[in-house]
C-alpha cells in the first residue's frame, strides 16, 4: 500500500493509513525480533512514511482541538519510532501499534457511521 494513493472519506483515509502504519511498524518489530539489522534499517524509514503521511494529511487550516491533538500523538508516535528502533526497544514499537489499532477502530466506526443511510427515526446529527 502507498501512502500517497489513498483516496476516499477523511475517515476512511485515516484508517488505512493507520493500518499501513501498524503493518510497516509490525514488519519492522519482526526485523528486530530476527536480529535483522539490514532489514531494520530499511524498514525505520518505510514506518515512519505513514506517520509522515498522517502528519501531512492533516488539516491545520481547518484547526481545531483535534487535528492540535492528532499532531501530537503523530509527533510524538515518530519520535518513539526513531528513538525505539534503532535501538530495538519492542516495547515502544509496540505501544505505538496498540494505539495505531485502537485509533484504526474509531476511523473505522466513523467511516461506517458516514456511510450509513439516514434511516426514519435516526436522530440527524445535532438533534437529540
């Protein structure tokens, strides 16, 4: 997957993105669980990508307290990366994957959400 062909909803990017990360993140952790060092040293920069690419994507015209917040997880996601791997710290490596996931799963629940047809009786956003 490449980064730079994603398409579709805001919401539908993100969580690919996000799975892209986790998959080049958990490439790189079975690099180091192998004691690859070659490998590792070509995988640093394809994990860091999506981090870069999610950074990149995000909207800072539009601002707001989330895209303030994302930018941080974002930041600090790569500092550990560049930080843990090279030193083949797992445990960092894998904290930002458990969080890639669970950040994966709420993009998904709202992707669905956007997708779903306005039913009879489902409240409009904004009513209660």
């Amino acid at each position: 997957m490449d980064p730079a062909s994603l398409g579709g909803s805001p919401a539908e990017v993100s969580a690919r993105l996000l799975e892209g990360g986790q998959r080049a993140l958990e490439d790189l952790m079975a690099a180091i669980r192998r004691q690859d060092p070659a490998a590792r040293e070509r995988l640093i920069p394809r994990a860091s990508a999506w981090i870069e690419e999610m950074m990149v994507r995000l909207d800072h015209e539009a601002g707001g307290e989330l895209v303030q917040n994302l930018s941080r997880v974002y930041e600090w996601w790569l500092h550990e990366l560049l930080e843990g791997a090279p030193r083949n710290e797992l445990a960092r490596l894998d904290r930002i994957a458990g969080q890639m996931g669970a950040m994966r799963e709420a993009w998904v629940q709202k992707a669905r959400e956007d997708a779903a047809p306005l039913l009879p009786g489902r409240p409009v956003d904004g009513e209660a």
